[in-house]
C-alpha cells in the first residue's frame, strides 16, 4: 500500500475520514468515524433514545 496517496480529514463537525486515490481519480472514503450520528456523544441530549433511522 502506498500511503503518498492518502489524506486523514478531520471536518468542523468532528467527523474524521480516511481518503485515498490509488487510481488517480477522485478520492474515495476508505474510513469513517463516527459511522453513525448516534455514536457522537450525547448528539440526541442527556436521558434521550437514539436512532439512526429517525431524520
């Protein structure tokens, strides 16, 4: 693996993506966290239920 084509992002909103190009084109995300929104810390409130399918 070459790892000279390969970004770490980390955006305003605390997501942090692993991206690379291998075939020179657009970067393509390999890696996420949070995968969900209910993996981010208290992101529904203290006491609340979360569930990814609600919008």
């Amino acid at each position: 693996m070459k790892y000279y084509n390969t970004r770490l992002f980390l955006n305003f909103t605390g997501v942090i993506q692993w991206l690379d190009n291998f075939a020179e084109a657009d970067l393509s995300v390999k890696w996420t966290q949070p995968r969900t929104k209910c993996l981010t810390y208290d992101v529904c409130g203290n006491f609340a239920s979360c569930n990814d399918n609600d919008k």
